[in-house]
C-alpha cells in the first residue's frame, strides 16, 4: 500500500483582478478594443440602429454604424500570471449613460476612446471621470480618414490636466488595445506612487 503524504498540497494563488472601464462617444471604437484585446470570447449587448433612432442618434462622421451597445461588452485579458484586467465597455449614447454608475463601481481606471472626427463626443466621458476622481488615459483611435491631430492639440481641445496621458492607438489591434492598458496602469501606479510619497 502506497504511503499517504502529510503534507497538504501548496494552495493556489489567485491573481489580481483589476476592473478597468472603456468610454467614450458613439462610434469611438469601444467595443472594437473590447473584442480585439479579450482572450475570452466578448460579451456585447449590440442592437441593430433601428428607424426610432433617426432623430436620436447622431451618425455624422459613423454614417456606415449599423449596431449600438445598449448596456456594455464585457472581455478579460491576463497580463500576468498575477494580473487579469476585467474590461467593461460602456454604451457610448447619452440615452444608455444611465449604466456608467454600475459599470464603474470599483474600477481602478479608465480609457477614454477618442475619434478626432466627433472629438467633442469625449467631454461626457472626460467630465464623468474627472467627477469621480478615477484616472483615466485618453487613446486616440486612429480611423482611416480621419484628421490626424497633434496630441497636445487634442490635449488641449479636451482642456486635459497635463498628467493625464493621451496616445494614439488601434483600436482593431489586440497590441494597440494592450499598451493603452498598460499605460493606464502605469499612469494609475505613478499616481499612487506620488499620493503616498
């Protein structure tokens, strides 16, 4: 008969989990980056743009949208053996803002997806942010065709506090979509860092 061992197995470690919300305006790209960057199939609350939107919603400069993401998309991503990011994707139109308040309970940080063509459409999401005191970082989504601005210009245009970052990035692409994470985390620890020094 076999020897029983004493000793109890090692437990496993858990990783860390960080919560980490995407914004922005209708059309910015935010459920792209959610299903480019998940390891996991996406979860997303898509609906088809119906006729009882023309009116509602503004498609200048995403004439070619067709879905809308009614309540949020959700994907997970592991950086680490000790680090799995949980993205929470919100609605970008203002009628569905009702939802931020869930979605960003708990969050460690933000992104704020921009398109320089309706650069406007990321006050809401900046305001909201700012509000709260969450960190936040704000990623340029290159579209093709769209105008190409400086990054201070876009730092200025969204009358930004000088830390906050702002990058550009594809939105399409899962390294794009990483390093935007990655820098809002290294934004959110020098921040840390400096609120305990």
């Amino acid at each position: 008969m076999d020897s029983v061992r004493s000793e109890a197995a090692p437990a496993a470690v858990l990783p860390t989990t960080i919560k980490i919300v995407i914004a922005g305006g209708f059309g910015a790209g935010k459920t792209t980056m959610v299903g480019a960057v998940t390891e996991t199939g996406p979860l997303r609350t898509e609906e088809v743009l119906t006729e009882e939107g023309v009116g509602i919603d503004d498609l200048a400069g995403v004439e070619g949208k067709s879905t809308t993401t009614v309540a949020m998309d959700f994907g997970r991503i592991t950086l680490s053996p000790s680090l799995v990011l949980y993205l929470f994707g919100t609605p970008g139109q203002d009628r569905f803002w009702f939802v931020w308040d869930e979605l960003a309970i708990g969050a460690l940080g933000a992104v704020v997806l921009a398109d320089t063509r309706r650069l406007a459409d990321c006050f809401p999401s900046v305001d909201y942010f700012e509000r709260r005191g969450t960190p936040f970082v704000v990623a340029v989504n290159c579209f093709e065709g769209a105008k190409q601005y400086d990054l201070e210009d876009v730092q200025l245009a969204l009358n930004l506090d000088d830390g906050v970052p702002v990058l550009l990035c594809d939105a399409r692409q899962r390294e794009s979509s990483k390093h935007v994470l990655i820098t809002l985390l290294e934004h959110v620890s020098e921040l840390s860092r400096r609120k305990n020094a």
